[in-house]
C-alpha cells in the first residue's frame, strides 16, 4: 500500500483532499510544514502533496526537504496563488512532478496521483 503525505495549513482543504485518498492509501498528514517536514524524517512516503503558502515553512521548502531527505517520493505542488518565483525554486530545486491550481478537479488530482505511483510501481519492478 503507496503511504501519500497531505500537507495544507487550512483544516478544510486538508479534510477535502483526505477525504479522496482514504481509500486504497496510508495517508499521514501535516496542518504546516514543520510538522510535515517532522513526518518525513520519520515515515516513508510515496508521494506528497504540499500547499505552497504556509506559515513559518513554505510548501517549496517542504519539497526541496523531502528531496533530501526521501528523493524517490513523488512531489506536487497544490496552491491557490501562482508564485513565479516560489514555483520556480518547486520546480528547479524540489523537483516536482507536478504543479497542481485551487480549487482543483478531484478526479484530475486522483488521475495524476495514480500515474504518479505507478512511475514508482514500475522502477521497483525494473530494480
């Protein structure tokens, strides 16, 4: 079973995208990136899912974190405010595999967390 970290600041959005991956995945989740960044030195994880704007860490640090400490997670990128400079830094320096706008399509979101798992699905098979 993939383990997907959700991490947003605002409880509504986290229980929204909760809500989708209950079934079928170990979902952990973090209400900041301190604490998401705390799940990460202490889980594995698959695949991430971090809002941008937060306070104290922001979702880009968050990722670039995650690319440290667990590179083989998958990391998307979930805002409601288009940053150039912070979608930048996601996307040069954490990596991501996707950058996804609120409010979002849930059945787009389902659509690319499952392709996304089955990249990782198919380099464990190869190795």
């Amino acid at each position: 079973m993939h383990t997907i970290l959700l991490v947003d600041d605002d409880p509504n959005v986290l229980a929204t995208l909760a809500r989708g991956f209950y079934k079928g995945y170990k979902v952990l989740l973090a209400n900041c990136g301190v604490a998401a960044i705390d799940l990460l030195n202490e889980h594995l994880v698959d695949l991430i899912i971090c809002d941008q704007r937060m306070p104290e860490i922001t979702g880009d640090q968050v990722l670039c974190h995650a690319l440290q400490v667990q590179p083989e997670a998958i990391r998307i990128l979930l805002t409601g405010y288009t940053d150039i400079d912070s979608l930048q830094i996601s996307i040069n320096d954490a990596h991501i595999y996707k950058y996804i706008t609120k409010p979002w399509d849930p059945s787009e979101l389902d659509f690319v967390v499952v392709r996304a798992l089955e990249l990782i699905t198919v380099k464990h098979d190869i190795l």
